[in-house]
C-alpha cells in the first residue's frame, strides 16, 4: 500500500472548505471508496499525488491530454504567450488561427464560436437550436452528461418515451418536462418521441460515442445516421456532443470517423490541450443566428482567451501528424485486449467496448454494454470499486467510476503498457 498520508490530510482540509472537498464530484471517490490523490505535478503519461507516488495515468484529465502531460511545446507555447497577456476580454489573432484548424479538421463546422468550457458549449448550442426552430423540446440520452446546465440534468421517466424527471435539486419541474429521453441505441424510442411531440423538438443532442456512461458503442448498424434522417425529416437539428470524442477517435472526431454531419458541434477538453476552453459550431445559416449577427445571445469575458487559444493549436497541429491516430488505436487495442485475456485468466467476467483511444472495462456477465441500464443493471459496480483501488494501489490511476472512460495518449509507451497489463493481474488476484 503506498503512503497517502498527505493526500489524507489534504483531503480532510478541503472537506471543511469546499463541498465534499473537491470541485467536481467524481473526483471525491464516492462510488469507489478510498481516498482522493492530491495532485502535484504530471508529465508524459504519469501524474505524482503530493506524497510522491507516481501512477500511470488513464485519466488524461479526463481527456484532453492526448499528446501527454505538460508537452514540452505545448508549455511553451502557453509561456510565451502568458509573457505577453493572459487575457484581453477583446479580440487578439490566435482566436482566427485556432478557428480556422478547427474548420478546416471538423468536417461539419462552417463556423465557430469560443466559449469556456463544454458545458458552456452544451448550454449554448441548445439555446441556438431553440432561437433557431423556434421549438422548446429536445432529446437526450439516458445517462448521456453535457454538462450541468438545467436541461441536461434529467433522467428517464418509467418508460424511454416519458417526460424526464429532474435528477438534480434546483431544476424546476416544469423545465425539465422539456427535455425528453431515450436509450442509447434505441431508434424505435426516438420516432416515438417525434410522433408524440410533433413539431415540439428542436434537436437531439447526442454523444456519437458516449462516455459518460462508460464507453457505448453503437449497437444497431446506421444509428447516428438514423438519427441524422429522422431530424431532416422532422425540421430538427442534430447536435454532435463532441467535448470528449472530438480529436480522440479521429482527427475530425466521431463525424469523421461515421462520415455523419451534425447541424452543431460542441467541442472541449482537446481543443485547449488542457486549459477551460470549449467551443460550438456547425452550419453558417445556423451560427448566424448567434449575436451580434443574430437574436441568439451569448458572450463570456474569457471566450477566445490567448492561453487557451495558443494551447489549441499546439495540440491541434501535432495531431495532424501522419499515422498519429492509427499509432494510437493501436496501443489502444493492445492494452484492452490485454486487460480482457487478463480477466478471462482470473475467471473475471467482463466485456470491453473500446472507439479510438476511449475504453471502459465492464464487469458483467452480458456479451455486450450497449447502453447506461446495462451499467447500472448488470454490472457489478462493487467489484469496480474493489478492481479500482486495488490498481490504484499498482500505481495505475483509472477514472473513479465504473461509468467513465479511459484514455490513451501519445505518451503512453509499449512498457507502460505492459507495466499496467501485469498491474492489472496483481490486482485481481488480490480481490477475486
């Protein structure tokens, strides 16, 4: 067991400071148990917590560290620019330069609006959906996260056709009963939707490779482009919610990767290669309606920031090195069949879905996990909990929930990855 008695003692000082001591919720451990690392510096693929213990990391900052922690000319990228402001709340060049890479990578965007965070992101492309089908209602996906906005926060009701329920306090009712939820996967469940709702919805917002629920993939051949049908069909909008698989599964994101074209795209995380940034985009005649073009309103005071705009292009740019991806994927695959063959040997069922360099391990007698009920009905959340302590303890950092997933860099060596296959069969062989 490593010495964590600092983390420990930061962790009970923050407690008395800051809501569960920490500042998102995952972070506090509680669907894992243990005790929250403290943090104190990363580089490449490992982070050190403040008692000095390293772990490989598949966390990534829950993404956005693609290229690796604190690479060197993403660093000094942001240093040399920090020397020259951090903010200016006004327009500076980096932001044309930073939206001009991302047109030209993200098939569908014609146009491009910086804000700071994904959930920022979230929120205005739906009041943009709304402003521009002049409709209220939308759909979501059970269990699909994006961000905290009051919308977002609903869960299903007893059926996939029903008026969502707030799943938080403080989202009023009467608000929720706009947003409308079905299965992942489950197409027969959004005509319903339509049918009941005629000329109601502005759009679907979609994760195209979901990862808040641990890692979907797409069960029925052609979803996302039924999706994308049955919103020509209906006047709705299609929203690609890509803040974590944007960058990740392809250079053009899962739009690429599927060849479907959403009406908006929101983005984040890899965009500001680690620095709050977000942004969303899509057809012109669509983001025109944003102010001051357009009766759409939204601004922030540090959209478009220098910092994040010199740390974009730093990590954009190297992605579009040749054979990036596929090198990436590669290793990928490497460790997740790894960690299966390594179940399979312990007599640990599981089942892996894996898209690019996004993974989540299941513990499940099912064949497959194609949407958030297989999780939260058929996996066994105690023994993640028990699976993920236990690879903390091996030195390797997995995200605290069995409903998040993985990811890989460019970091990430062939060691480092036999060094976390080995890890892996240490630690179920304490806790089976």
């Amino acid at each position: 067991m490593p010495n964590i008695q600092q983390s420990q003692i930061d962790f009970d000082q923050a407690k008395k400071i800051l809501p569960g001591g920490v500042n998102s919720p995952v972070r506090a451990f509680k669907s894992v148990g243990g005790t929250p690392r403290f943090f104190a510096s990363a580089s490449g693929a490992y982070v050190q917590d403040v008692d000095g213990n390293s772990y490989i990391d598949y966390v990534g900052s829950w993404g956005p560290m693609i290229l690796g922690h604190a690479h060197p000319d993403v660093v000094k990228g942001v240093q040399e620019t920090a020397a020259l402001g951090m903010s200016f709340g006004a327009p500076c060049e980096l932001e044309i330069d930073l939206a001009k890479l991302v047109i030209d990578m993200v098939p569908s965007i014609d146009v491009i609006r910086f804000v700071n965070s994904g959930s920022e992101a979230t929120m205005s492309a739906l009041r943009l959906a709304r402003g521009f089908t002049g409709r209220d209602k939308f759909i979501k996906f059970d269990g699909g996260y994006h961000g905290h906005a009051d919308g977002f926060l609903v869960k299903a009701g007893s059926g996939a056709a029903t008026f969502g329920e707030p799943d938080s306090a403080g989202v009023p009712a009467d608000y929720a009963k706009l947003t409308l939820t079905a299965a992942f996967n489950d197409i027969e469940a959004i005509k319903q939707l339509f049918a009941e709702n005629k000329d109601e919805i502005a759009c679907i917002i979609v994760e195209p490779v979901p990862g808040n629920t641990g890692v979907m993939k797409l069960y029925e051949n052609g979803f996302l482009q039924q999706l994308r049908d049955i919103c020509d069909a209906e006047g709705a909008l299609l929203i690609f919610d890509e803040v974590m698989c944007g960058f990740r599964v392809a250079a053009g994101g899962a739009q690429e990767r599927f060849n479907i074209m959403p009406d908006l795209t929101c983005l984040g995380k890899i965009i500001g290669g680690g620095l709050p940034v977000g942004a969303y985009g899509g057809r012109e005649e669509i983001m025109r309606q944003i102010s001051p073009d357009g009766p759409v309103y939204q601004a922030g005071t540090l959209s478009g920031n220098p910092l994040a705009m010199r740390a974009g292009l730093e990590t954009l740019t190297r992605l579009q090195a040749p054979g990036f991806y596929d090198a990436l994927e590669a290793k990928t695959t490497r460790l997740v069949e790894g960690l299966l063959a390594g179940c399979k040997a312990a007599g640990v069922p599981a089942v892996a879905n894996q898209v690019g360099a996004m993974f989540t391990i299941f513990f499940t007698d099912l064949d497959e996990v194609t949407c958030c009920d297989d999780v939260s009905k058929h996996c066994d959340l105690a023994f993640f909990g028990r699976y993920f302590n236990a690879m903390l303890d091996e030195g390797i950092y997995l995200a605290p929930s069995q409903y998040e997933a993985a990811f890989v860099s460019a970091a990430h060596t062939d060691e480092d990855i036999d060094a976390t296959m080995a890890a892996a069969g240490r630690a179920l062989a304490r806790i089976i």
